[in-house]
C-alpha cells in the first residue's frame, strides 16, 4: 500500500559539464550506468537533494582525469515503485535474493562477487560494491522473469532503488557520523525524470 512513491523531489547529478549541457537541451538522452560496481545497480544516478556532495563527486572524478570539468546537474524526479534499502520490507526482500543467487552461484560452482575497498581509501568503506550491485541487479532480473512467465503475480518492477551510505571517516573525533554519508537514489524507469535544471548558487 505504501509502496508507490509519486511525490517530487529534488537530486543532484554529478558530472562533466558537457553532460550538464546535454541534459539541459537533450532531456531525453539519459545515459544509465551499467558499471558492475555500482551501488544500487544499474541506472542514472543522483544525490538526494546534496549538492555538495555531487559537485565533491565530480570533483574528485575531475582530479583523477575521469572528466574534464566537474559540473552538477539538477534533477527533478518521483521514484514512484521504489527499492528503498531504508525500508524494512525491501531490506528483507533484498536477503531472500542474495540467498536465492547463492544457490545459483553455488550449483554452479562459481564464486560470488566481493565488496572490495580501494588503495587510496584510509576509512576501507568498501567502494566497490560488485556483490551489492549484482544482487540487485539479480533481483530485478528474477523479477522481469517471473512476471513475463507468471501474468497473475503480485511482483512489480521497480521503477528506482534508493539508499543510505556512510563513508568518509569519523565527522569529529568519536562521532557515529560521517562526512560523506548521503542518500543515492538509482532511477531506472526514466519517466520517472520530470526534468532538469540548473541550480542556483
């Protein structure tokens, strides 16, 4: 009942400038990202309502030659059917599929992906999530799976996934709080994008 989110919000999108762009005149060009990393699975990523944290994303990206101007673009977006990994239902739903995917991973004899952290990161908070980004993927999969062989199910295809990190290190010395922690939100059913813009300063 409580399931189907259609309210806007307001995110964040960090990016190369030239992408800036293209999004502004060329909204319906959206690329996803399909890395095997990534953190909710496949899809176009934004912040939820943190600039900050998107121009910092960008910059460091930026620093690391991965593009050439750090920008931010604004997003305008429902999530409407969410993943929301700060819900206890999909929370639960999420460890049946990675116990699912084990067993498959398992008749076959092959290893599942890790979590794995980077060279460069002092706070080891596990950046790249190859095991997080194929359960979800295998999830939406057995999803799509199910209802094309099953019309009558109740399961839905979920139009985004959303989240809750923590990284960055300690915001004061003790604190449980840290300085990077943040909402990401992962659209994959792009009408869920009402529109972009530029923010303000």
């Amino acid at each position: 009942m409580y399931s189907s989110r259609s309210n806007l919000l307001i995110g964040f999108h960090g990016c190369d400038e030239s992408v800036a762009q293209q999004l502004l005149t060329k909204p319906k060009k959206v690329k996803i990202s399909e890395k095997p990393f990534d953190w909710l699975g496949h899809g176009f990523y934004v912040w939820e309502n943190n600039y900050d944290r998107a121009l910092q994303w960008a910059k460091d990206k930026e620093k690391k030659g991965q593009i050439k101007k750090a920008s931010v673009i604004g997003v305008v977006f429902t999530l409407d059917y969410c993943l929301d990994l700060i819900d206890s239902e999909f929370i639960k739903m999420l460890s049946v599929y990675y116990e699912l995917m084990q067993k498959d991973f398992s008749s076959i004899e092959k290893e599942l992906p890790k979590n794995k952290d980077v060279k460069e990161d002092e706070h080891k908070d596990l950046l790249i999530r190859e095991l997080d980004c194929a359960v979800i993927q295998y999830l939406h999969q057995k999803i799509k799976e199910e209802i094309e062989q099953d019309n009558t199910t109740l399961l839905k295809e979920f139009d985004s996934a959303r989240g809750v990190f923590t990284e960055g290190g300690p915001a004061f010395p003790g604190a449980g709080v840290q300085k990077k922690s943040h909402i990401q939100i992962c659209i994959r059913n792009m009408n869920c994008i009402k529109g972009f813009f530029l923010p303000r300063k």
